[in-house]
C-alpha cells in the first residue's frame, strides 16, 4: 500500500484527499472557480484550496485566495464532511463566515454530503422557471 492510499484516522484528510480523486461533477459543468476553506481548531487553522474547473475538482493544502472562501470551527467541518450540519445552515447561524462570491459558495456546498433523506439542490445554472 503506498502512503497516498493508506487509510488514515483523520475524517477530513479523508474526505479532501476523496474529493480531489472524483470523477468530474455534471452538477457543476458551469462552475469555475477556487474556494479557500479555514477550519480552526484551537490555535490551529487547517487551510484548504478547492478548485472547479467545469466539473473537475482539485484540492491542495495551500492556503490561498480564491473567488470565495469561507472559514468554520473543525467540529462544524467534522459534522458537514458527515452530513450531520448543512454548510448554508451554519453560514445562516453564523457559525461559518463567508466571503466573497456567493455563487461559488453555493457550489461549494455540494461537496458535502447532506444528511441521508436529504435532496440534493438542482445543478447549478441559470434555471427556467421564471420564464414565460
């Protein structure tokens, strides 16, 4: 087993190095984009970089500027990579703050899993349910 597939104890290592490895997303065909994510634990912040490029998804450890980003407390991030919190939820309480484009964090929010009897959102994109 090498180093990159060994499993590891560490929920969300688990669940970004998972997100960097899936097929490309149709959800998110028209997305482009890079979100930082700052989860803070203690007086640690763990940086996360995920970028949408039409479907494909990449993530690194960088802590770097994207169109949005978005910074929550590790235990909230434990319990979205769970499906046990919803992502807008907490933005809503005020227990993750955003910035920046807000389009983008709406896509960010399929990353996570949502709870099991949930309903995944519609594809992001212009919708026609207004037109006449």
């Amino acid at each position: 087993m090498t180093p990159d597939s060994s499993p590891t104890s560490d929920p969300v290592e688990e669940f970004f190095r998972e997100l960097g490895h899936r097929e490309p997303d149709p959800a998110w065909a028209d997305v482009r984009g890079a979100v930082g994510i700052e989860m803070v634990d203690g007086n640690r912040t763990e940086h996360w970089l995920v970028t949408i490029d039409k479907g494909r998804v990449a993530v690194s450890r960088a802590k770097g500027d994207g169109g949005c980003s978005i910074r929550f407390d590790r235990a909230l991030g434990e319990q979205l990579i769970r499906g046990e919190a919803n992502a807008m939820a907490a933005v809503l309480r005020g227990s993750a703050v955003p910035m920046g484009d807000l389009e983008l964090l709406l896509a960010l929010q399929r990353i996570f899993p949502g709870p099991p009897d949930q309903q995944r959102p519609a594809p992001i994109g212009r919708s026609n349910r207004w037109e006449a």
